[in-house]
C-alpha cells in the first residue's frame, strides 16, 4: 500500500490576489524539500491564475473549488475543466459541503462534475460528510455510502483509483470540534470497505481519503497516525503560513 499523504489548503472565499501570490510563496517554501508527500491549495478564483503562475516551478499543486460539468457553452457563472487546465490546476474540489449545503448542489450535479473532471484529466477531490443531525440519528455511515454512490456512479474503478476523497464531518467545518481520531479512522475505513465494494479492494486501497474538519497544527498528527487518514483538507488553519507551514510538515 502505497498511498502518498495529500495536504490540501481549501482558501474558500479568502484573500485578495496579492495577499494569494504572498501566501502561496511561503507555502511553496515550506514544502520545498517535502517528496514523501503532496500539498495542494485552492485559491479564489480571482487569484488563481496569479497563484498558479507563482507554483509553476514549485512542488506544490494547484486546486480549484469547484469545476463546471460542460468544457464550453452557455453556462453564465461555471468554470470549465479546460480552462482551469488551461492555467495549470490539477486538483478541482468536488461536493464541498458549502456548495450542497449554501448552494444547494446534489449528488446528481455533483457526479455530473466528477465524472467531466475525469474526462477531462483532472483529479477530482471529491467531499462527503454528515450533518450533526444525521450523526446524532446515527445514520452517518448511510449517509456517506449513499454520498458515494451517487457522487460516484457511473466511475469504473480505474478512474476511481484516480480520485481523491475527502470526508469533512460538516459539524466540524469552522467550528473548531475535531473528529476524534477514532471517530475519524473507524469512518475513513467504513468510506474504504464501501469503495472497496463499490470498485474492488486494489482501487480502494489506492485511492487517498482525506480528513477535513478543524484540522490544525495541533491535532494533524495525531490524525495523520491513523491508518486510512491519507492527507487533510484544511480550511481556516490553511489561510495562515505558519499554521499550514506546519499541518504540511506533519510528523
Ligand atoms: P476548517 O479547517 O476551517 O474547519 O474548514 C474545513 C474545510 O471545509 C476545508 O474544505
């Protein structure tokens, strides 16, 4: 098994262009001699393309927030997948729980995204998560397989192998409260055994699930011990050099 962590800084609705290009410099130094594992970050779309022009020799990838499901048309407000390959992202985050929950985006739009982000060569970071509600009524695990299901239907599971999964507990988002590192393993490893019937054993043992969720200097690794945590999504923490300076350089 041989699955490299990814450490992705999701920027959300942050930061002028400036501010991006700053930023961005210090993480591409931070990550400078890291080869045992990946980084990524997300910036608006305003500082993408500036971003994106500052990582270029750097080992750092770049993300997008979203990706529209056409490559070209008539689709006021989207993103195609070419363009954004057409500045060098790699990485669009898929599903975020701010675009279902805020933006209303369901599992069939959603899977419409994954499925023309692979067509179109790019490795989708696709997000699931249960509400506290869901949790409290213990329907977490139903809640994420049926995510999976209909996030990913129609994928063969060699374009599964390819993606990237983060699991971001919505109770955790911007609230401070952790996963517990239990918590976060026994469903990073259910969200496993359930891609693992969805494909087969070899596509889930390679594809990288990610834990997102308060993820912070202090608990990242810790989290990253965990055998089916394979990288983080990180939100606030992301936005300051020094806190994801040091999520990146994980023990
Ligand atoms: P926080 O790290 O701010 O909780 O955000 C997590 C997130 O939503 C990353 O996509």
């Amino acid at each position: 098994m041989s699955r490299k962590p990814l450490i992705a800084g999701n920027w959300k609705m942050h930061l002028t262009i400036a501010e991006s290009v700053e930023l961005a410099r210090l993480v591409a130094t931070a990550s400078e001699q890291l080869d045992d594992r990946e980084v990524m970050i997300a910036p608006a779309y305003t500082a993408l393309d500036a971003v994106a022009k500052t990582l270029k020799e750097s080992n750092v990838h770049v993300g997008s927030q979203n990706v529209a499901y056409e490559t070209e048309g008539a689709f006021t407000g989207e993103i195609s997948p070419l363009m954004l390959k057409d500045i060098g992202v790699t990485m669009p985050i898929i599903g975020h729980s701010e675009r279902r929950q805020l933006f209303n985006e369901s599992d069939a739009l959603i899977n419409k995204r994954v499925t023309a982000a692979l067509k179109n060569d790019l490795i989708p970071v696709f997000c699931i998560g249960e509400t506290i509600e869901e949790r409290e009524a213990g329907n977490t695990f139903s809640v994420l397989e049926s995510q999976l299901k209909n996030g990913l239907a129609g994928i063969n599971k060699e374009q599964a192998a390819g993606i990237v999964i983060a699991y971001e507990p919505v109770w955790a988002i911007g609230t401070g409260k952790t996963a517990s590192t239990e918590q976060a393993q026994e469903t990073h490893a259910f969200i496993r055994s359930s891609l693992s019937e969805m494909f087969d054993t070899s596509a889930a043992e390679s594809i990288r699930i990610l834990y997102g969720g308060s993820v912070k200097p202090d608990n990242v690794d810790a989290l990253m011990a965990q055998n089916d945590i394979d990288g983080a999504l990180v939100g606030g923490a992301a936005l300051k050099a020094e806190s994801f300076g040091r999520i990146v350089n994980f023990q």
